[in-house]
C-alpha cells in the first residue's frame, strides 16, 4: 500500500522535519556536496546528518515514483520493473540460504519493501535496521498493511555502531544501503561482529567500476551528480568493497557486477528516451508532469517550500545514473556473498 497520490506525496515532503525547516534542510543538504562547494571529508564525517536529511526530503519522491523497494535490479527481457525488483530480491534470499524460522537483519532497510519481500518468501523473521524515523514510521505502517508485524521489525540505530549482541544473525543482507557508510571497513566490522560464525553476508553496493577513471572531468562530474541526488558520502570502486570485506574477516564466496549481464539495462527506467506505462512516473514525461505538480503543490502551500529544490537535485541523481550506466563507469548490483568463519583457525587455514 504504497503512497499513490499527489496529496501523500506534498503531506511526506520532509518526513520528520517541520515544514517550515525544510528549505533551510535543502541548503544544508546541498551544501555537503561538490556541485555545492562541499567536501568529501565533510560528508563522511557528518555522515550522519546527511543521510538524515537526505531521507526525510526524499522518501515520499521515492515511494511515489518506485513503490517500496528503492532498488534496481537485473532485468530480463520480458520481464517488468516491478518482477525483477522482486526476483531481485528472492535472489537475495536464495544465495544467503535463508531458512524458515531464521533471524535475518536487513542493514538500511528503507521503508522495508525488501524486508518484507524476503520474510514472505524464505519464511523467516526479519529485522530492519535504520537511522531514519520516517522511514521506520512508514515501515511499521507497511508490515502492518502486509501482515508480517507480527515476525518483522524494525530498529533504529546506526549500521556503524549497531545495538546488538555479537553473533546475533542467522544471516545478513544489504540492498544498495552500505553506500551510505563514511567507511566499507568499519561497517563490514559491524556486520560480521552481529553474524553467527560459518552464516552468509550479503549485498547489492553501488560502486564505480573498472571504466570509471579519475582523472575524466566528464567522469568526476556524473560521480558528484550521484552523490548529491542520493545522499552518499562518496561512491567506493568495486575493489574497495572487496578488499574491506576481506579485512573484516569475511570469506569472500563470490562477487560480480550483475550490471554487466543484464539483458534489459537497469538505468532504462531513467533513460528519457524510453517510455513505459507500468512506469510512467519515472519517464521523462512522467517526470514533467511530477516536476510541475510539486510546482503548483508547493505554490498552494500543500508542499512545503524547497519541494520543488528535491525534486531538481532528485532529477540531476537520474541524469547522473543514467550517464553513469550508458558510460559502464558505475554500477548499483555489484553483488557479493560472503561467510563468516565457524572460528578464528579457519580463517588462518584459508
């Protein structure tokens, strides 16, 4: 039960901040970023406050525009957006081994779209980690709606120091969140202390890849789009991540960018030159017509001011995304799965 309409968009314009702060919320926002004359080392270490902000501004745009799960996925021809978020997600489910009965922790879970998606599916009880109270606000409504309160929950905490016991988990997932970490190591370190020895870790990061070259102004420039319209401190490479699960302790099982064998691209929904009626929204048509009633919404006061500011860096994010994906230069699937060790020994062995 996703929020459809216009009115439940204006009215979630801010999440928990008051409507008068959330202009005022825009500027400091903004101002963590490149394109703003923000610093990389501000915004990892204001991580926090970032990604605070960046969540309440943007989470009614988001359900709106992609329902409640705020990911990609590898898409088959054929198949349509919305079944190959959920196969991405069984895919998820299938690699960690779930069990039915297990306790699964979901690592930035959004509003729960996956969340739930995995606890219907596998069977087990999952447990949603989050930094953000909107979002958890809209999250107990969903499991609510969708009947799983009763076996999924959710935790509000920072995935960089996590109010659990060691070896809590039966299993651990991320669906493009970790990015938001100021740091891979320190919460890959978080991840495997609340992992039972000899269970699975895994995720979806967005990375830059092999193609992505740092001195290419044309490259740095579509990186800073997607750090300002997706709140993200900086984007790691590939590599990065690898070796931080490494250092962490994981066993790396295996790894790959599912980007890359793709049938359908995962930036087509973003693409201006594609139209679509199961996602009109996300079209450049669709986009016109939502850039235009924010306008008016925000003119009538039903949207608070600065709706319109999300609206326009949320837009630079898509231009960024689909640059990034045409160029092969950033991808939101590398995709990993990893072990924890039964004991320190058998990390030694390996």
């Amino acid at each position: 039960m996703s929020k459809s309409g216009a009115f439940d968009l204006a009215s979630g314009v801010g999440g928990k901040i008051e409507k008068k702060e959330v202009l005022s919320a825009v500027d400091k926002y903004e101002k963590y970023h490149v394109s703003y004359g923000g610093e990389e080392a501000d915004r990892k270490e204001n991580y926090t406050d970032m990604v605070n902000k960046y969540y309440d501004l943007v989470t009614s745009f988001y359900e709106y525009g992609w329902g409640e799960s705020f990911h990609f996925a590898h898409r088959w021809n054929g198949e349509s957006l919305r079944e190959s978020i959920k196969r991405h997600e069984h895919f998820l489910a299938l690699n960690l081994g779930l069990k039915r009965g297990q306790k699964v922790l979901d690592v930035g879970c959004g509003i729960g779209g996956p969340l739930r998606e995995v606890a219907r599916f596998s069977g087990t009880s999952v447990t949603g980690l989050n930094n953000n109270e909107y979002q958890i606000t809209r999250g107990k409504t969903l499991n609510r709606a969708a009947g799983v309160d009763g076996t999924c929950n959710f935790v509000k905490a920072d995935f960089m120091k996590m109010p659990f016991a060691d070896n809590t988990y039966d299993a651990v997932y991320a669906v493009e969140a970790t990015c938001h970490a100021p740091d891979a190591l320190g919460c890959y370190k978080e991840i495997y202390r609340v992992l039972k020895p000899g269970q699975r870790f895994a995720a979806y990061e967005w990375c830059m890849t092999d193609s992505f070259d740092p001195s290419n102004q044309e490259h740095q420039k579509i990186k800073a789009a997607i750090e300002l319209g997706d709140g993200l401190p900086d984007i790691r490479h590939t590599k990065q991540c690898l070796e931080a699960l490494k250092l962490a302790g994981f066993e790396v099982i295996w790894d790959k960018d599912l980007a890359e064998d793709s049938p359908v691209p995962w930036y087509l929904p973003l693409d201006k030159s594609h139209f679509s009626l199961t996602s009109f929204r996300l079209t450049a048509m669709g986009r016109f017509v939502t850039r235009n009633m924010v306008k008016a919404l925000e003119y009538v006061g039903l949207a608070p001011a600065g709706s319109q500011r999300v609206q326009m860096f949320l837009e630079e994010a898509a231009e960024g995304l689909v640059a990034g994906g045409k160029k092969e230069i950033f991808t939101p699937m590398y995709f990993f799965l990893a072990r924890k060790p039964l004991s320190a020994s058998e990390t030694q062995d390996s």
